[in-house]
C-alpha cells in the first residue's frame, strides 16, 4: 500500500495512511515534508511506532535537539521523551493520582527557546485518559493574515526571545 495523503476538513492538517516507517523511501519522505509545509499537521493512523521508529520519522522533517530537562527523556533513547502521570506506571482506576494532569501547557511551540527551533513534534500517545486528554494546534501564520491589516503592520517585525528558565521557573 502507498503512502495516501488525505486533508482533514478543519484548515489545518493532514491525515497520512499507508506509511510504513521501516520502508520509508525517499520518495515518501519527500511527499511528507511537502504535506507538512502544505497543511502544518500530519496525523499519521495505523502505525505502530517502536522506540526507533519515531527517531526515523522525525529525521524526515529535520534535525532533532534532546529536550533540556534530563528528568524527561526516554531512559532508553535521550532524544525521545516521556509525559506521564505515576511516574509512567500503570496507574490503578481507584488510585488518587491517576487523574493527574501531565503536560498541559498554555499555547506554545516545542523547544522554542533553543537557538534553532524544530519545525515541530512528534507526539505517540501510549495511553488515553478515559475523559480529557486533548491536544490542540493553531496555525499562527493563519491568525497573523486573520488580523486587521494596521495590527500586522505594528507587530510584522517585533521579535521575540524566548527563555526555558523564566518560563519553567518556579512561581
């Protein structure tokens, strides 16, 4: 089966179908970056994603940067990293902690503070809370054109720096 690129009826995203992320050829790879520049999300269904394989996926879209906070990653691979409640283990349905909310986070973009920010994330989600666990995506450069014209003309070319510490610092 090849790889099928479907877009999602919302203005933003891609549904992609047909991958197999062991055989990915370099075709592929280059009909998945220009679906992401087109549609600035790609969902990817019916693929199973080992330890390796999100590595290999994300290599498509460019260069990966381990997060800076070394309590995060993967203890197997320093490049990936784990969001969990219970310290990723199974938490048991009358345990008080299993509601915990784990990474949530007000509007950002990943790793934005670094020098050279990535072009995005891969997200795998491993276990689903049986109510909340959403994610949400905007596209920024849709809200900017959204915006009247003298707005766009005030902030086009204001810069901001962004800082890991002050935003993570505790309150």
């Amino acid at each position: 089966m090849s790889v099928q690129i479907i877009p999602t009826s919302a203005p933003l995203g891609a549904t992609i179908t047909g991958l197999d992320v062991d055989r990915l050829s370099k075709a592929d790879a280059a009909d998945l970056r220009r679906a992401f520049s087109e549609h600035g999300l790609l969902i990817f269904k019916n693929i199973n994603l080992d330890i390796q394989q999100p590595l290999a996926l994300s290599h498509v879209f460019g260069p990966t940067v381990p997060h800076p906070v070394p309590t995060v990653r993967h203890p197997d691979e320093p490049m990936l990293i784990v969001l969990a409640a219970n310290e990723g283990k199974p938490a048991a349905d009358d345990d008080p902690t299993a509601d915990d909310i784990v990474g949530v986070l007000e509007w950002h973009a990943d790793t934005m503070y670094t020098e050279v920010p990535t072009r995005g994330a891969l997200l795998q989600a491993v276990t689903l809370p049986k109510v909340g666990g959403n994610t949400a995506w905007i596209d920024r450069h849709e809200v900017f054109k959204s915006l009247p014209d003298d707005v766009q003309d005030r902030i086009k070319n204001l810069q901001v720096l962004y800082s890991y510490e002050k935003t993570h610092r505790a309150q």
